[in-house]
C-alpha cells in the first residue's frame, strides 16, 4: 500500500472533528454540522471546479457525518469522480464512501462500475484490490452480474500478484453467498482448486475458504480438492513452527488454515484412495498427540490455537465414524476437557462427546465418563454447560444405566434452569418409556415428573403415560393406585388431576376393594380439585364422573346431585354445560347394558411413533435427534406399550380460540377442549404460534364412521396460540439491558437497539421476515415504514424519545401486515421504562444516608417481602443494578454485603431523585424482605437467593422498575 505524504493530513476535517468533540451539547453539535452541510453543498454547486484534495477532504466530512448518525443525500456524484484518480489516497476515499452511503439501486451503479472496471484492468495491485474490497462491500446483484466472470479470471491468472489473488478469492465468496446462480465457475474449477497449492500461504487460507462454501453446493465438481486438502494439512502438521514462521501463531504452525482444511474435508466421506486416507489417519493421530504434549507456551493464544485444530480434527473423527481407534482417543482426550478449569472447553468437550456417544465404536469409552457427567449437572454455575451435560446424559443413555440417568435428570429437575425445563422433561419422559423394562417403574417416573415440573410437562407427555396404560393390562392396577395416592397430596398440579381423571374414570375398578380407595373416596378425592381447575381439566373430570357411574352405580346419586346443580347446567362455559346435560340425561334414561356398552372401557391404542420424541426433535431443530434415534423409539415404543397412538387427521386441530379433540369409547367420547396456552410462559416453546397463524381447519362435522371414530388424540400437534397480544416476558427483558430480541415468532423477528442520555432517547427497531414469502402492506403505528418485507430481510426504523414527566405505563407498538393473504396484528410494548431514564449520580456515605433520612415519611416508602426466585451471585446482581441505570456506590454501607445505588431520573418537567437498597440476608431460608421506599411506588417481587432486601427512596410518584425477571 502506498505511503501517505504529509499533505494528505487533511487539516480542515481535523479541525471539524476536533469541533464536533467540543461540542457541549446535542444542540450544538447539530448547529455545527448544519453550518458544515450548508458549507460543504455551497462548495459542491459553486463555479469554481474542486481539485481533488479538496474533493476528497468534502467527502470525508460526509463520510463522518453520516458515521456519528445524520442522513447524507448529496455528495455521491463528487464520491463517484474520486474514483478516476491516480491519487491511492483520493480513490480509497471514493471507494469507501461508496461502499458505506451508495445503494445498491442507485443511478450510479453503471458509473461506479465503470471506473471499477478500469481499475481492475490497470494491473496495479492497489487499485485492484481498492475496486475488489468495494464490490465485496457492496455485494450487490448488479456487481454480481458485471464482474462473476471478470474475477475467476483474475485469480487464477499467472500473473496475478498474490495479495490480489487472495481479494479476488474473498470477492468471489461473497457475490456467490449472494447471488450462487450468478457465479459459474466451470472451466474454472480445476484452477482454482490447484489454488490450494499455491506457494504463498495467504492465497491458500483465502482460496480454501471459497472452496468449502462452494464444495457444500457443488461437492462432486470439487471433489478432486480432497487429496490437495490432506496434501497441505499433512505438510503443516509435520512441520516444526520454525518452518512456517511467517504463519506460526504461538508456536502453532498456521491454525486457521489447519482448522479450514479440517472443515473442508468434513464435507465429503472418508477418502476411496488407500493412501491418501493413510496419509489423513496419520495426521489425526499426529494432532491428538500432539494435544498431550506440554505447552510450548503459558499464554492462552497458545492454547486456543492448538485446542481449536484440535476440536476440527475430533469432528472430522465423528465425522468419518469409521476409525475406532481414533474414536476412543477422541473420546479419552474429551474426557480429560470435562474438568478443565476452562469453561469453554468443558463447553466444547461436552458438545462433541454427545455426537461420540451416538457412534457404536465409542458409545462404550462415553460411558465411563458418566460420575464426571453427572457432576458437571450439579455443580457447574454456567447454564449452557450444564445444559450439554443434560444432552450428554441423555445421548449416552442405554439399558444398563436408564434408572440411574433418570433419576439423576429428575434430581436436577428440581433446580433446573427455567430456561430448559421443558426439554428436561422431554428426555426424562422419552428415556423413561424407551428403556422400561418395569413398568410401574415408568408410571412412577412420569408422576414423578408432572409432581416436579408439572408446568413443563406437555400434553405429549401426559398424553403417552394414558396410552401405555391402556395399552398394558399389568400397570393399570398400579397406575390407579399410585394416581390416586398421588392426588391426596395438598397441592397437586393439575396435569396431575388430568392423569387422575382419565386413569380413574377407566380403572378406578381396580382399586375399589380397598376401603381406603372406596368409590366415594375416589370420586370425593377427584371433585375436591374440580373449582381449582381450568375449563379443559373440569370438562374432563365430568367424563370421568360418568365413567364412574357405569363403573360405580351406588356412587349414581351423588354424582347426579352435582350435574344437576345450577353450577354445571347453568354454567357460562358452553362446553361444560353441554356435558352436565347430557351426562345427567344419559345417567338417567339409559338402562345398565346401553350405559355399559356406552362407557366401555377403551381399546388398545394401534402401533404408532412417539409423539414424545417427534415433539422433541422439533424442538431441538432438524438433526438434533436422528433418524435412527427415531426409528429405535419407534421401536422400543412399541416394545413397551404393545401399541403406539391412535391414528387419526392431526391436522384437523385449527387456530382458533379452543380446540377440541375426541378420545373414543366406542360410542361415548371423552371431549377435552384445549383452549390456547398462556401467551407468555417461563420457557414458552419455539414452535409456539404467538399470532395465531396455524390456519389448519377445524375439526369435521362429519359422523365418524365405525371404524375411524374421531381425532387422534395422541397426535403430535399442539393447540394454536391466540393472536399476541402486550408482551409482558419481552419488556421485561429490557428493564436492565438496552439491546436485544424483544420478539419471535415463526414469522417475525424484531429487535431492539437503544440508547438514552438524560430524558432523551434513541430507539432502533429492526423488522426481520424469518420467511421467504414476503410480507404485503407491512404498517406500525409509530412511523411509516416499507411496505415490502422480502423473505429473509429486513427492515429498520428509527425513534426518537422524549421522557415529558413520570410515567407508569409503556407505548404500544402495533403492527400489521399480510403473510399469505392473511392480516396478522400484532401488539407490543415498546420496551422504555421509566428507569431508562436514568442518570447516575456519585454520592459519599454521609450523603447518601443524609438523604436517606429525609425521605422517610410513609408516601415516599414501599417494602416487599418475597421469596427468593434464582440463585445469588454478587457479580450477576451488581450487573442488574447497573443494568437499571443507577450508580452503585461502593463502601457506602457499613455492611459490606449491602448493595447501595443512587440516581436522579431526567424528565422535561422535573428531576427525581431516587436512592436504592439492596440487602441480602443469607441465614433466612424461605422468604426475602424487599423494602421499596417510594411515594406511591408499585414493586414486583426481585428474584434473588436467599434473603434481600431492596430499599429505594423517590422525592416524587413514578412507576415501578423493578421485577422478578430482572434480577
């Protein structure tokens, strides 16, 4: 690259940077851009024509006025005349201003590839590679179809220099990430995988780079990149860091190339050639060697250079899954990552061993690593660690140590994370059924569950114990007496009481003979729940009831007594009133044999795939579970019910407000309406449809003929969510942080990026469509944005805030657009609380508790005693009050364990300052004080351990900030 001379300092924008800085205030900073805007375009439309120094001192001032924020929409033609000059210095500027301000459907793309043209064919390497980082920059269709064929050229040209060669290998990367249609490489193809023997290091890390993106496209044209692949990783693995000292990093011979060629050859099977698989083999065994020798180093370059080609050659191993040996060394060297004091490796160790454990070769080695596994679940602060080590239980997982996994997973259950609850109970409920060979011990398990996550636990789950019940005449004695015991607890979940319901209206027969377990006592046991339950679980417990009196005659009167009060005829529930008639008229008119021949008990279940597991590979996305993992399910499903899941039209389950599904008895059916989920849950499902956007139809009218009677109740699909409606869970999320996800559906993803100074803000709202049909009149009630959504883009819109006085409730955000020819709404809160407005303030300890002091009269005090809701950690809490945008005041307390913080909330009307307290007591096992002083001050509960106590002091009333999500 050229030198820069002395007269290219550029004095004038030096001096306009230098203003910009003094600046005191907004106001002042935009009087100044305004006056050098005003300048700028007077110099741009004068008579006098612009040299080019000036030219490009004009544009740089541009440049950077649009980097601090404003909008620039002048200058492009002056930016586009830059780029025929000789001056490096004035053509960098052009270039860069180009690939920063110019769309890419702007007028002056044909000028603008005109003069790229001309630099890429002057041979002078500066200038090429200025026009080919601007065509990666800009990356547009239009360039793609200008220069797709003009690059290849250039690369594998004889007398291409080599820092040319390796732009041209990353432009080519990038037009064909956007437009692969567009770049053919064809007669290509050879020379540019010979790239990979190119003398100079630099082209061979950028050409390998282009050559996977490709190979994964197109893996049969370069296929012949193989042999070249372990050519080169051979020779860099049995080079000493002395041989390649210009690419060793820490005494590492060029790791990022060594991880690239690792990664290139995971896209094809092992090689068909004897020796060139010999010659890869040996280089894998010489990099897990290598992983046992000391350091070379102390530093942590060191090692992360030598753990990354590491890790690349161990999923090559997984990848192959054909060399045993080399597996069960992949496996040891893991096992030695699962106590290394380095989170991140345990991380990475734990990830791989889950893919090692499905290998038949290394299933084995996995599993004498079980006690460290184990441990890893119950000690390890980090979630995500402890996340793996679930995943790494559940995949090493096999008859021999089920009931020992299980029970470990169920004793992790109950302090589990919020955030993977529900895919815990998923692979307990799976492993559970998968490898009973006891069933009463599966029973117990699955109770055992719904007692211990019964929000987590889906209606899958509930649904799949029902089934094997039914479909195993030695459990369902010991299923009726373990659901009956468990229903006599105080508090019982009410999948429990649904559980409950089912076994004992089909056979509570069973355990009749015991006088402890009476009829009366059973149908006394289950209506105790009815007016705790929600609608569903009510209109299932009334099925019950009249399984009961086919089951029970002399329990006919009492249950005729309830359906017959005004609370169930009369009920504003339709549903539920429907089946309090016809159950009380049925009860009545029918003789004992119809009555029988109706409620009859229910028939096996045919063989059919776990719903369970399905729901669970859903979950984890495409290639979590495997397809033999799905097909062993299946299997052993089978194995353990004798049947699987009635088969029937799962997509007759519509997005209305409820959704009913039939579980046949021959000619009676058990209705149970579904009503949708709670909008917002603890660990709301990925595959939850917030906008009601399931639009399957509903239910068929149509009588069921004899041999298909209704719906398939065990299907795998859920109920429809409602359309979203304020989303609680989201703004809660922003309390304590600026920037983030503030909504996701399958559809949409919006996200959240803000700053505030004083009562003013900024907000920056981006609109991502996760589809690839676009959305059609895409509207928000803030301000106009593009009505075109294309799939896979998105769009940005930009708000300014201004905090007028104190305020108590959020603005709304509606958004509307058409997805399909369907109108999604869409209503959020827009995530600006009255903290964000914030402004620290500094105080010394006699300051902070003279004013404390002073605000001691009731209006201006709020305490809270609660419950701690997470795990204490002193850094996480420190976070959380920062977060909140006070200044936390060290050593201000005289007991260190306090936390103390100040700030004086900005308003255009008014300042409020507010003086906040925080003061754990770790000896108190149950409950948390949480004082809040404040005038008229609303508080939520503060998720912490143990005890705390959270005190704050405001001179005037203003809405509450705190929350149980936030810390």
């Amino acid at each position: 690259m050229p030198a820069v001379s002395k007269g290219d300092g550029m004095r004038g924008l030096a001096v306009f940077i230098s203003d910009i800085r003094n600046c005191k205030s907004k106001e002042a900073e935009i009087k100044r851009i305004n006056k050098e805007l005003a300048n700028i375009r007077s110099k741009f439309k004068g008579d006098k024509a612009l040299d080019g120094y000036s030219k490009k001192k004009y544009v740089c001032k541009l440049l950077f006025i649009f980097l601090l924020g404003h909008d620039i929409d002048f200058g492009h033609m002056e930016a586009v005349n830059l780029l025929s000059s000789n001056k490096y210095t004035e053509k960098q500027i052009g270039y860069l201003f180009i690939s920063v301000l110019v769309n890419s459907n702007s007028e002056l793309i044909r000028l603008i590839n005109n003069a790229i043209k001309n630099d890429l064919s002057s041979r002078n390497p500066t200038f090429m590679c200025l026009a080919l980082h601007c065509i990666a920059n800009v990356g547009s269709r239009e360039m793609a179809e200008a220069f797709a064929g003009e690059i290849p050229r250039i690369l594998v040209a004889g007398d291409t220099m080599d820092s040319v060669k390796q732009s041209a290998a990353l432009c080519l990367l990038r037009l064909y990430r956007t437009s692969p249609d567009l770049v053919l490489m064809g007669e290509w193809t050879s020379r540019v995988v010979h790239l990979l023997n190119d003398q100079h290091m630099g082209v061979v890390t950028a050409a390998i780079s282009l050559i996977t993106c490709l190979s994964q496209k197109n893996p049969e044209e370069f296929k012949t990149c193989v042999s070249l692949a372990v050519s080169r990783l051979s020779r860099i693995v049995s080079s000493a860091s002395t041989d390649l000292q210009d690419y060793t990093y820490y005494f590492v011979p060029a790791p990022w190339l060594s991880c690239k060629l690792l990664r290139l050859l995971q896209c094809y099977p092992p090689p068909e050639d004897g020796a060139v698989k010999g010659r890869l083999v040996e280089c894998l065994e010489t990099i897990l060697n290598k992983a046992q020798e000391p350091p070379k180093s102390k530093k942590v370059q060191h090692s992360n250079a030598k753990n990354a080609i590491l890790f690349e050659a161990i999923a090559l191993i997984i990848h192959y899954d054909s060399e045993p040996n080399l597996l069960v060394r992949a496996c040891n060297q893991l096992g030695q990552f699962l106590q290394h004091r380095e989170t991140n490796l345990r991380y990475l160790a734990l990830e791989s061993m889950c893919t090692l454990a499905s290998s038949e070769f290394s299933h084995e080695a996995v599993k004498t690593h079980i006690e460290t596994v184990i441990n890893a679940l119950k000690t390890e602060r980090d979630v995500s660690v402890r996340q793996r080590a679930a995943d790494l239980l559940y995949a090493m997982c096999d008859r021999s140590n089920a009931k020992q996994i299980v029970a470990e997973m169920l004793s992790y259950l109950e302090t589990a994370d919020y955030s993977i609850r529900e895919e815990m109970v998923l692979k307990v409920a799976i492993l559970a059924e998968k490898y009973a060979v006891d069933y009463s011990w599966y029973v117990d398990t699955i109770l055992n569950l719904i007692r211990i996550a019964g929000d987590y636990v889906s209606e899958e789950v509930w649904y799949r114990v029902i089934q094997i019940v039914i479909n195993r005449d030695d459990v369902q004695g010991y299923a009726a007496k373990t659901v009956f015991e468990a229903l006599q607890a105080p508090a019982c979940h009410e999948n429990m009481v649904k559980v409950g319901g089912y076994i004992l209206g089909e056979f509570g027969n069973l355990i009749a003979g015991d006088p402890r377990s009476s009829p009366l006592v059973q149908f006394n046991l289950l209506h105790s729940k009815f007016h705790l339950c929600s609608v569903p679980t009510r209109a299932l417990l009334l099925s019950a009831y009249i399984k009961f009196i086919n089951l029970f005659p002399e329990t006919k009167p009492t249950i005729q007594e309830v359906l017959r009060c005004d609370s169930q005829i009369r009920n504003s529930d339709v549903e539920l009133q429907q089946r309090a008639v016809e159950y009380l008229k049925l009860s009545s008119i029918a003789s004992t044999d119809v009555l029988a021949t109706v409620l009859e008990e229910m028939p096996p279940f045919p063989e059919r795939e776990s719903s369970i597991l399905a729901k669970l590979k859903k979950k984890k996305g495409p290639g979590a579970v495997s397809g033999n993992e799905l097909e062993e399910g299946k299997r052993e499903g089978g194995e353990l019910n004798g049947a699987g899941e009635r088969p029937g039209d799962s997509s007759a389950i519509g997005a209305s407000n409820a959704v009913r599904l039939h579980i046949p008895t021959h000619s009676l059916n058990y209705d149970i309406i579904y009503p949708p989920p709670p909008l917002f849950q603890s660990t709301p499902s990925p595959s939850a449809d917030l906008l009601g956007l399931r639009s399957a139809a509903p239910v068929s009218a149509a009588p069921p003929s004899a041999g298909s009677l209704l719906v398939d109740v065990f299907s795998e699909a859920g109920p429809a969510a409602p359309a979203a409606g304020a989303n609680d869970d989201g703004f809660l999320r922003f309390v304590c942080k600026n920037n983030g996800v503030l909504f996701e559906n399958q559809l949409l993803q919006i996200g959240v990026k803000s700053e505030y100074r004083q009562n003013l803000g900024r907000m920056y709202l981006f609109y991502g469509n996760k589809t690839s049909v676009q959305f059609v009149n895409f509207t928000t009630t803030l301000k106009p944005v593009d009505p075109l959504v294309e799939g896979g883009a998105q769009v940005q819109q930009v708000i300014n805030i201004e905090c007028l006085t104190v305020f108590s409730d959020a603005p709304l955000l509606n958004i509307k657009f058409r997805y399909g020819g369907a109108l999604q709404n869409l209503t959020l809160k827009l995530p600006v609380a009255i903290n964000k407005f914030f402004q620290p303030t500094e105080m010394s300890s006699h300051d902070f508790f003279q004013r404390w002091k002073q605000l001691s009269q009731p209006q201006q005090e709020a305490q809270k005693i609660f419950k701690a809701n997470h795990a204490m950690d002193t850094e996480v809490l420190k976070a959380k009050l920062l977060g909140l945008g006070t200044a936390l005041l060290e050593k201000v307390d005289p007991n260190p364990d306090n936390f103390v913080c100040a700030g004086v909330i900005q308003t255009k009307a008014q300042q409020v300052g507010c003086l906040l307290r925080l003061e754990p007591n770790a000896q108190a096992q149950v409950h948390t004080h949480f004082p809040v002083r404040a005038l008229g001050l609303e508080s939520r509960p503060l998720g912490v351990s143990s005890v705390t106590t959270l005190s704050l002091c405001v001179s005037v009333v203003h809405h509450s900030f705190i929350c149980n999500k936030c810390l």
